[in-house]
C-alpha cells in the first residue's frame, strides 16, 4: 500500500497520516485541557493557602497588639481581680489565636489533599490519552528494538525512537494477533538449511574440544533481541531446556561480526567465540527473516510501558506537553503540505494506492480537527500554533459569547488564500 497526496504526487509516509492526526488532535487536546485544569487547581489551591496565611498573619500582629495593651494596663491595676482578669483574658485570646492557626492549617492541609488527588487524576487521564494515541496512531520510526522471550507463550515488546527525542515502550499483542506466536517456533520455521559449524565435539583423549556441523532448523527459538544493527539469538533443543546456543551479531555497513557461546556446556565451550566466516550468511539470513516476521508486530502496540523525551520520563516529570509541541512541529510543515495539495480546501485529504494501481482517498475535514480546539484559551492554543488553524474567536475560552450559536465558522490561516 502506498500513500499519495490529493494531487497524486508521492506522499513521503508509509501510514495513513490522516488518521494518526486525527488521533492526536482527540488526544492531545484533551492532555493540554487537563494539563490547564491541573495547573489552574494547583494556582487557586496555592492562592486560597496564601490569602488564610496573610489573614493569620494580620490576625497574629493584631493579638500581639491587644495582648500588649492588656498587660501594659494590668501592670498599672492596683487591684487583684483586675490582674486575673487580665490574665485571663490573656489566655482566652491565645486560645483563640491557636484555634485560629489550627483552622488554617487544616483547612491548607485538606486542599492541598485534595487537589493532589484531583491533580493525579487528570495525571493519569493524561496518561490514558497519550498511551491511547501512541497505541493506535503512527509516527516515523527511526530505530526499533524488538524484544521476544518464551514465557508459556511469546511474550514480545518494542523500544521505538521516533523524531525529536521521542522513545516509546510497548508491549506487543503478538500471541494474540498471531496464533503462531502461542507455541513454541521452530528455526526451520522462518529460515531453512541453517546449518552451522557450531557443535561441540569433546576429544576422548584430549582436553580440547572440536568443531562440528549442526542442523539447526529443528531448533526451538526461545528469545530474540533484534534491532536493524545487532541482533542475539537464543536457541533450545527442547523448550523447557535450558539454551543451547547463543548468536550475538553486530552489523556495520556491509560487515557482520557474530558469536557463538554454548550457556549449557562449561568451561571455555560456554564462552562466546566467533563463527565461521561461511556461518555468517546463514545468521544474517535467520536474523533477516526473525526480523520481517516480527515488523508486522510493531502494530499491535498493546500497552504503553514508559515514554521518554530526551532521555527523560514524561510522566514522571510532568512533561506530556513538551511531548505534545515536539509533535506538533513535527506534525505542521506535512499538515500545511497536505492541505495545499487537496483540492477540497475545507479538507485533508491523501490517496491509498494498493499494487494493483487502484487508488481510493481518504480525508478529514478541517472543522472536525477545529473542533478539538473549541474551550481553549490563548496559552492552550499557541501550543497547536504550528498545525496552522484556530477556531472561531468567539468559542475561545473568555471570548465574547456568540450569539449565533448554532453556527460553525472556520478559520484557516491563509490555507485558502
């Protein structure tokens, strides 16, 4: 399947743009509104905390006051009664004074509860948004890890590294797209005639052992770590053994390295040593059709494990919307590309061309991606600045009410002219 632009011209993605911006507009709007709504509750929390600080503080200076004249006065009594009485007025006040700052402690301790707990709520919906868009829609793909392991099944995941500094894990749902992937899956299974000078023939006499050919294709494949440069290779006779053989390779241009160790012999047989220069074509084509079998995986992104951005944990560090304006410049000049070459200018439109030649358009229509943008005030829609559309001005947060509100007016900025 390739992708075209609504002019018919190559269009330089090999997923349907389209629907992954539409994905990201449902989801990263409502990651930015709950970014705000957490940020306002975190401002009028820490506000309200200030002004009971302020009006304890002024209640403070004013009992110093008081106290102060009630005993200069006491001092001057010539008479018993009149001391105690200041006295005790003295403690009544200190006593209301406490009461005072046990209240406005409560009362900033019990907030501050709560809108922790309001704030972690939209932290996770926030979490649910961006796991929802990166599960469903698609980014380029500039390197991917594809980590397979046997666990009574093939439990599978990825590390993919997309632009600007963005790194995803996933679980994959691979035993559950592919039945294939529920048993055990033999070397045969994806490349035959891997016969390799990796056995271990032990001297009778000698200490040193010999090598000798292995058919390796009835192997069971127990784990795998595959990237486009390296791979590891892990093989079993029998799934519930332990590995038998072990194939570290390192790609660097047109020039494999690979090892071999031996996990279940000992002594200097299970460490790793270099195969056959003849043994190398026969790796590098198990790698290659390992590889191919599971690319198709990388769509069943199941479970969002973690999300980093330059290294760092968005969520941990409360970085879901650097993540969304990375997206965003990324997203802009192909929005605006597309948009020029469709020739509806109220929609989004691209052209899937399947190997037959058959082509069939897909489209979005701008309102509909507009629409995600209706609420939002200035700060919140400067982060979409770079899509290059804006909603109606008078459906902006603290704008003037329409009084037309049944109806839709569109802004494109300079996309029509």
């Amino acid at each position: 399947m390739r992708y075209l632009y609504g002019d018919s011209a190559p269009f330089p993605h090999t997923f349907n743009f389209l629907a992954t911006l539409e994905r990201f507009m449902a989801a990263a709007t409502k990651v930015v509104k709950l970014e705000s709504e957490a940020r306002n509750l975190e401002s009028t929390t820490a506000a309200a905390a200030a002004a009971r600080v302020k009006s304890l503080d002024e209640l403070e200076t004013f009992h110093e006051s008081v106290i102060a004249g009630i005993q200069e006065s006491a001092r001057r009594a010539t008479q018993r009664q009149t001391a105690e009485y200041a006295l005790q007025v003295v403690e009544h006040a200190v006593r209301l004074l406490d009461d005072a700052r046990r209240t406005t402690t409560a009362a900033n301790d019990r907030e501050q509860a709560q809108v922790r707990a309001e704030v972690e709520r939209r932290r996770g919906e926030i979490r649910l948004a961006l796991e929802g868009f990166l599960t469903t829609g698609r980014l380029p793909i500039l390197d991917a890890v594809i980590k397979t392991r046997w666990d009574g099944r093939y439990v599978m995941s990825c590390v993919l590294t997309n632009p600007d500094g963005i790194v995803s894990f996933y679980e994959l749902g691979a035993s559950k797209a592919d039945a294939k992937w529920q048993q055990p899956r033999r070397v045969g299974d994806f490349a035959q005639g891997v016969n390799l000078m990796v056995g271990v023939r032990k001297s009778l006499f000698r200490r040193s052992s010999q090598p000798e050919l292995v058919q390796v294709d009835e192997y069971l494949v127990s784990s795998f770590d595959l990237t486009d440069s390296t791979a590891e290779i892990r093989l079993r006779r029998k799934i519930h053994e332990r590995d038998a053989l072990v194939f570290t390779m390192r790609r660097d241009g047109s020039e494999l390295a690979a090892e071999v160790s031996h996990p279940s012999e000992e002594g200097p047989e299970a460490l790793p040593a270099p195969v056959d220069t003849g043994d190398k074509m026969h790796l590098s084509r198990l790698w290659q059709s390992l590889r191919a079998a599971v690319d198709p995986m990388l769509e069943q992104r199941e479970k969002l494990l973690a999300l980093k951005l330059e290294g760092e944990d968005v969520f941990e560090n409360d970085l879901a919307i650097m993540l969304i304006e990375r997206v965003v410049r990324f997203l802009g000049p192909m929005v605006a590309e597309i948009s020029r070459r469709s020739p509806n200018p109220r929609e989004l439109s691209l052209k899937m061309e399947n190997d037959a030649g058959r082509r069939e358009e897909v489209y979005v229509k701008k309102e509909d991606l507009i629409a995600h943008l209706a609420g939002m005030g200035e700060r919140e829609l400067s982060i979409f600045a770079p899509l290059g559309f804006s909603p109606p001005p008078n459906s902006i947060a603290g704008g003037v009410p329409s009084s037309n509100a049944g109806a839709v007016e569109i802004h494109f900025d300079d996309w029509e002219k």
